[in-house]
C-alpha cells in the first residue's frame, strides 16, 4: 500500500463508467469524466492514469458482475469490488448523480472506509448462477402454483378431502377437472401447463446441481456438509457455492454475520438492547439454512437416508455432525420452553447450524490443503 498513489473510483453502468482520481494524501478528489463501458476505454483509461502498480481501482458490486474486476487485474492493476450496502454515506446529502458516487468512493478508498466483497473465480461463480438459477425458477413454480389455487377459488372448486396438494393424486385430480366455458379451460389448461413446464426446469436444474455436486472440486466438502441433519446436496452446494472459501472466515461469528443471521444490536452505556436478526448478509444463506434447521426439532437419530450420505466420511466430520443433533435438538427445545416462537428457535438453530458448517468446512480444506501440498 505504501507504493499506492492514486485512488481510482468507479461508478460502473451498463453503458459508461464515471471516474474519480483521489490522490494520496489529502488533496480532494478529482473527477475524471465518464468513459465507455468497454474494454479498450479502460485499458486506455488506466495507461493514462500511470503505472499499473501505482493504482488502487475499486467499484461497487451490481448487477455489472465481475468482469470488470477480473480485466482490471489483468492489466496488473489492484482492484477491489466493495459492498454498497456498506459504503458511508453521508445523512445530509440530498444529492446522487455518478460523478459524485465516482468521487466518494475514491476519497473512501482512501481513507481505508470500504468493505471489499469475495470475488469468486469463473468457476465458482457458474456454480453460483446454476444454484439460483434452481432457486428462481422454485420461486417461480411457487407462483405458478398460487395462481392456479386462486383460479380454482374464484371457481368454486375445492380439494378432494383426503388429497394432499401437490402431489400425484391431486395431480391426476386436475388432469380431470374441466370446465363448462371455453375460454376458463383454456386459461385453466394454460395454469396447469406453466405449473409442468416449471415443475420439469426445477427437476433438470436440481439433475445438474447433484451431477456437479459429486465431479467438482468441491465435491469434499459438499459430502462432507451432508453429515449434518437436514443438510442435503442442494443445501450443501448452496452454501458452497454462496460461500466460497469457507477458511476465509477466521471464526464462525464472521460467517453469521456475513449470512445476516446475528442478532440486532443498540447499546449505550450501560443499557443493552437487542433485537431480531440483522438480515444484511446473504440472502440465499439464510434461506437454506432456515428450511434445514426444521429437522433439529426431531430427536437426535441417524436414519436411513442420513446414514446413507455419512458412509465413508471423515470420522471427525461425523462427530461434529452428531453434536450438532444433539446442541442444536436441545437449543430449540429450550427456547420454546421459555416461551419463544418456533420462528425464532429455528433462526437460533440456523445460526449454531451455520457454526458447525464452518466447522466441517474448514476442516475438511484444511485436509485438503495439506494432501495437495
């Protein structure tokens, strides 16, 4: 850092880019005007700024990616990608426009005020889009499927008693149904149509995720999470694949915060306030892990499909997943006894659950690191 001389901000669109030069020491920032959003404008952009090892680049996380980041380092320049959601800001400023997010974000990189987000590489982050990819079309088929019970509603058509929705039998119950107008069975066929088409795109995506799950290189540590109760593949590829390095965390606490799962706090003095979870962290995190910690609500047991996804695994992997049965059981007992929220047991189970996560992660890189080297 001591050879760094020039900040260089970025505030990144889909069309331009707007620049802002922070020179070290404390002279303020300079703008630098807007640039084509391609890459012969940056690469001229960074000649023209000086020595690559001279510069410091950062720009904002969105939905631009990380192509940028990556041609940037390319040109053997530093580049960090921050989280907006973290950047200072100001509470009287009124006033937004890219050329003054441009200049704050170099006077902040300056100063050292920016949280600088995990870049994955190429790889990991195909298997990021893949796993949300799967979660957007469930999304989706949820959708799909209220609009159809909504149909059937406003028709007056109700449920076979004794016929769980959703499932093979009711299937076959709407295959049945008709209507008397042409026009409702058209829209009643098109529901019922788009509800199959989703239902086919979930189960070819959740295909792939499990053929990946076992070929990729991160296939020990995706079996290795599947020791854990209620952590399946699709969990456990979702938490590597959000995650990333799992080592990079020096503590489980890191990782509860950065999954959003940690408690809100306001204290001053002596007085201590806390509240429900914070949920500024990953979102996707957070999600898998609440529907997991359901299944520590059961008695601590390893049945046959548990058992079948521990055969062979590390011995130390399966003793952290049994302890994590019988904490977690008795954690989410405990808290329902003094009156909480099932809601708000599991969260406090999702929270310990992401511990033991971490733990079996890292063991199992350390492992890992030690064979490759």
């Amino acid at each position: 850092m001591k050879s760094i001389t020039k900040f260089v901000g970025l505030d990144v669109s889909k069309d331009t880019i707007s620049v802002a030069v922070a020179d070290a020491g404390r002279t303020p920032a300079r703008s630098m005007g807007s640039i084509p959003n391609t890459p012969e404008a940056v690469r001229k952009l960074i000649r023209r700024l000086g020595k690559p090892e001279e510069l410091l680049v950062c720009y904002e996380a969105g939905p631009t990616g990380y192509g940028l980041y990556r041609f940037v380092g390319q040109l053997q320049v530093t580049c960090i990608v921050v989280a907006p959601s973290l950047t200072p800001v100001r509470p009287g400023d009124q006033i937004k426009t890219d050329r003054r997010d441009a200049l704050r974000l170099a006077q902040l990189l300056r100063a050292g005020e920016l949280t600088p987000v995990w870049v994955p590489d190429e790889e990991h982050e195909a298997l990021r889009d893949l796993v949300r990819a799967r979660q957007t079309a469930k999304v989706d088929l949820k959708r799909a499927r209220q609009a159809l019970g909504s149909f059937l509603l406003r028709h007056g058509v109700h449920l076979p008693k004794g016929t769980k929705r959703w499932s093979k039998m009711f299937m076959r119950w709407l295959d049945m149904l008709s209507f008397p107008h042409r026009a409702t069975q058209i829209v009643f066929q098109e529901y019922l149509h788009a509800i199959h088409e989703l239902e086919a795109r979930v189960e070819r995506l959740e295909a792939e995720i499990r053929a990946i799950g076992e070929d990729s290189r991160y296939a020990p540590i995706i079996q290795a999470l599947q020791a854990l109760k209620g952590v399946g593949i699709i969990t456990a590829l979702t938490l590597v694949a959000e995650v990333g390095e799992f080592s990079r965390f020096r503590n489980p606490a890191q990782l509860m915060a950065y999954a959003g799962l940690v408690p809100r706090e306001h204290s001053s003095g002596v007085q201590t306030r806390r509240g429900g979870i914070t949920k500024t962290g990953n979102a996707h995190i957070r999600f898998v892990l609440g529907e997991a910690a359901w299944a520590y609500r059961h008695k601590p047991a390893v049945r046959a499909e548990l058992r079948k996804r521990q055969q062979g695994l590390d011995p130390q992997v399966l003793s952290i997943a049994l302890k994590a049965q019988q904490r977690l059981h008795r954690k989410y007992w405990r808290l329902l006894s003094r009156g909480k929220p099932a809601t708000v047991a599991v969260s406090a189970v999702a929270r310990e659950l992401l511990g033991f996560v971490w733990a079996i992660a890292c063991h199992v890189e350390a492992k890992t690191d030690r064979m490759a080297a």
